[in-house]
C-alpha cells in the first residue's frame, strides 16, 4: 500500500492500493526546473547507486507536495527521535501584511534570511487577534 496526498482532505495521507512500483533511492536533492510555460516542475537528485535521477510532475501536484512535505517532516522528526513535539523551525526574517482584492482579508508572509517565504490569508478579527496578543508590533 501506498500513502498518497487525498485533495478532499487537505492532503492528508490515505492509504491506497496500487501494483508494483520501482523505488528509487535518492541521497540528495541537487536542483529543480520550472517549465517555462508553468505546466511542470522537476526535482532532480542524486541517488545511492550514484547516478542521477530526477521526478517531473504536472504543477498541479506542487499544492499537495507543499501541504504534505511539513506534516511528513513532523512525522520523520517524532520517529527518530521519538518526540511528537520537534518541529522544523525556521527564522523569521521578514514579516509582511498587505490587503487583498477581498476589503476583509489580509496576506501574512513570512520569510526566513535564506528566502523561503509562506502566505497565509487572514480575517481582518484574526488579524486583530493576532495584534491584541502582542504577536504583530
């Protein structure tokens, strides 16, 4: 059986059954490729047999990679080291909140020194919340 993101749920992992499939062992991430038209992205590694592979995959499957990606890290975290609070945090570098086409919603970006950056929209009370606790100054 095989865990594949499920889109109705928010990418959470189900189990589904599918026939053999060949695995490829990769030992390090070397690089990504973007089309230049959008359609598709590229991942390309280096494997422990030494040679170099690469996965290409419609971008339609980056929502449910970038969705998966942090809860696998959480799940990777805990089994080896046996702790179910470890998280993988990074340094804020930059935070920024910009209005949107919606009046009542606002963009959050964060983003660490090293240029990975998330947005997260919010509601003008959560936002407020947010400003009440002290989080914003």
């Amino acid at each position: 059986m095989n865990s594949t993101p499920n889109e109705s749920q928010g990418a959470v992992p189900r189990l589904t059954h599918a026939g053999p499939a060949e695995e490829i062992v990769g030992k390090e991430l070397i690089a990504y490729d973007v089309a230049s038209d959008g359609n598709w992205f590229r991942m390309s590694f280096s494997c422990v047999n030494g040679k170099q592979g690469s996965l290409r995959l419609p971008t339609e499957c980056l929502k449910a990679l970038i969705m998966t990606l942090p809860r696998m890290m959480t799940k990777a975290l805990s089994a080896r080291y046996g702790d179910d609070s470890l998280r993988l945090v990074y340094p804020a570098e930059v935070v920024r909140i910009e209005g949107s086409r919606d009046p009542n919603t606002f963009i959050l970006t964060v983003a660490t020194p090293d240029g990975f950056a998330v947005s997260f929209s919010l509601s003008g009370q959560q936002l407020d919340a947010l400003s009440q606790e002290g989080a914003l100054n």
